[in-house]
C-alpha cells in the first residue's frame, strides 16, 4: 500500500540524514529512483519547486512526492515520516541534555561542536552564495544580475546587522528582485 | 496556570508557523529566523543556547530546521511545546505544496517567481551571514576553536565527506582537548 511505503521510506530518510539544506538530497533521489516513483525529468522538477516555496527543502520534498503518489494522504504520510525521526530523537536528547549538560563529557563535546557548527554554516553560505553570484556556473563573465544580487546582498546585509526583521529583509529582497527583473 | 500554558504553545505555534513561511532555500535559512524569533522577541532562549542548540541539531539525524524547532519547543515549554513548534514549522511547507505547488507544474519558472527569487536568495545570504556572525561571537575563542571552524569549513564546503563524520571528528577532538586541558591544570 502506497501510503505505507511512503511514511516508512520518508521515515529512513529521515533517520539517516545528517546536516542540514539539500543533505536529504541523495538519499530522496535514491529512494524515489528505486520505488519507481517519479522520472528523473520529473524529480528535478520536484527539485525545482521545493526550492522555490517556502519551508524547509527536505519538508518540501516529502510533500511533493506524498502529494504525487498519494494525494493529501500521500503527502501527510510522507511528512509525517520524514519528521517523526527527528521529533522522537531530539525529544530523547534534548531531554538527556538538560540533565547531563554540565557534565565533563558532555561540556568537551560542545567545545568541538559549537566552533564545528560556525565552520559549516559558513560552508552552507558559501554553498548559497554561489547560487546567488554565480548561478551559471563560476566565471568572469559577469551579467547585471551579478551586480543586483551584489546590491541586493550588501543592503540587506546592512540591515541584518542594524535588526530589521528578516521576515521583512525577505519582502523586501522579493520587491526588488522583482524590479530588478522587469527593468532590466 | 492553565491559561498561561496554554498561550505559550499556541505562541510557539503561529510563531514557528511563520518560521515556516518565510524559510526559503534549506534549512540554515530558518536560523535567522529562530533567533529574531525566539531570542530576541520572545526571549525563550539566549543567543548561547542557539549555539548548543544548532550543534545537537545538526549532530541528529533529521533536517536541522525540523531538529532546531523540536528543540526550542521542548525547551520553552515541554513535549507539547515541541509539537506545536514541529506542527508549525511544517504546516506552511504542506499546505502550500500540497495545495498549490502542484497544481503550477512550472511554478518555479513563473517569469515574476524566478525574479523574486533571484532577489529572495540574495537576501537569505545576508541573513545566514548575520546570523553566522552573531554566533562566531558565542562560539569559544582560541586557536584550537579557530582550527576546529576552519576545518570543518573547508571540508564541509570543498569535499564531499559526510558531514556527520565532520561533525563526530570535531567533538572528538572537543574532548580530547579538554582532556588534555584539564589534565595540564592539575599538574
């Protein structure tokens, strides 16, 4: 039954991802391909769109293919599983946690993950910025484009820092992609 | 008192929801988002605590946007915390592409999306930059940090090494480190 399927594939998914943005990536297009499910055409078109609409890319994903296999139904069972790993598994934690957080161990962990974590959101925005300069690949060829997401970025980022809201530093950031399309 | 909880999970709710909505481009996006959100405006967290607790999202397994909002639910108000900032965060994502997605098969390259878009991407850039900055200032100073950063920067965004090995190395070395530390203290 399609139903099941879809909540115990999303469900490994789910349970063997590490990291964050697009790391889903590989082991959705894996599975997808060996269920049959969805043509490679298909899937970057799947690909597309869950990067296009708002939430989280791996939320998306699980979405959109529970809605193709299986209707609202689909897509409930496909979310459900890909977030019930982390639910379960970070309520265990965050639990053990709080108990154990000021212990040796636990104290000297931290002291390697938490510089960790700075190293790779910096990869993950080196990763974004290269969709954002340089979406056709790296090169000198520079198109206007390049300079309105260099505007673009540099504005927002001075707001960032002066606490506009991001939610509004989005709008914005739509607003003026949308200008910058239509006049140049 | 009943009332008091009970405003604070459907807090936690329509705050994740926006969350939610306005997460585009992966999961590191949403912490911006989180820290405007749940430090700065509704003070359940500090900026320390992101830290830990960034660092436990991307070491679990799961999205880290859906690891990062269990998390701060469970921490604000407990298991049912936890589930209306998980049911939160997802809902924009479900609804929208259940919904709607589908029902564009081209959505993405509607003309006036992909400008949109174009200027979205440029933006979140500058979020995740702000939001990295504001950490680098929690995060321990130190050669040894500085080292653990660089590497799991270069081998995150050059090399296609697992990042959960990355991140098993670098709270090994963590530990050993703080061994080592402890141990010179004593002598």
């Amino acid at each position: 039954m399609i139903y099941l399927k879809l909540f115990l594939t999303f469900f490994k998914i789910g349970a063997f991802t590490f990291g964050g943005g697009y790391a889903m990536l590989p082991l959705i297009q894996a599975e997808v391909i060996a269920n049959n499910w969805v043509a490679h055409e298909e899937f970057v078109n799947f690909i597309a769109v869950s990067e296009s609409t708002p939430g989280p890319f791996a939320i998306n994903m699980a979405t959109y293919v529970g809605t193709e296999l299986g209707g609202l139904f689909g897509a409930m069972c496909a979310t459900l599983g890909v977030v019930l790993p982390s639910f379960i598994i970070i309520l265990a934690v965050a639990k053990f946690y709080e108990k154990f957080k000021n212990s040796k161990i636990v104290k000297g962990c931290m002291s390697g993950l938490k510089p960790a974590v700075i190293g790779l959101i910096g990869a993950a925005a080196v990763s974004i910025a290269k969709t954002v300069f340089f979406p056709e690949g790296i090169s000198f060829d520079v198109t206007p484009q390049f300079y309105v997401s260099l505007a673009i970025f540099a504005v927002m980022l001075v707001l960032a820092l002066k606490k506009v809201h991001p939610i509004i530093i989005i709008c914005i950031s739509a607003a003026v992609g949308i200008l910058a399309g239509y006049l140049l | 008192m009943k009332n008091n909880k009970t405003s604070k999970l459907i807090r936690l709710f329509t705050t994740f929801f926006k969350i939610g909505a306005f997460t585009f481009g992966g999961g590191y996006a949403m912490i911006p988002l989180i820290q405007t959100e749940a430090v700065e405006k509704n003070k359940w967290i500090s900026d320390d605590d992101i830290l830990e607790i960034i660092a436990i999202a991307e070491s679990t397994p799961g999205p880290i946007a859906i690891n990062s909002a269990t998390f701060v639910g469970y921490k604000t108000a407990g298991f049912w915390g936890a589930f209306c900032a998980t049911f939160g965060v997802v809902l924009p994502s479900f609804v929208i592409i259940s919904l709607i997605a589908r029902l564009l098969n081209e959505f993405q390259d509607i003309t006036i999306v992909k400008y949109a878009f174009n200027g979205i991407r440029a933006g979140v850039l500058a979020l995740v930059i702000k939001a990295l900055w504001t950490m680098y200032k929690k995060t321990p100073k130190g050669i040894l940090s500085y080292m653990i950063s660089l590497g799991a920067f270069i081998f995150a965004a050059f090399s296609n090494i697992n990042v959960l090995l990355i991140i098993i190395v670098c709270a090994a070395v963590g530990l050993v480190s703080s061994y080592i530390a402890e141990r010179r203290n004593k002598v």
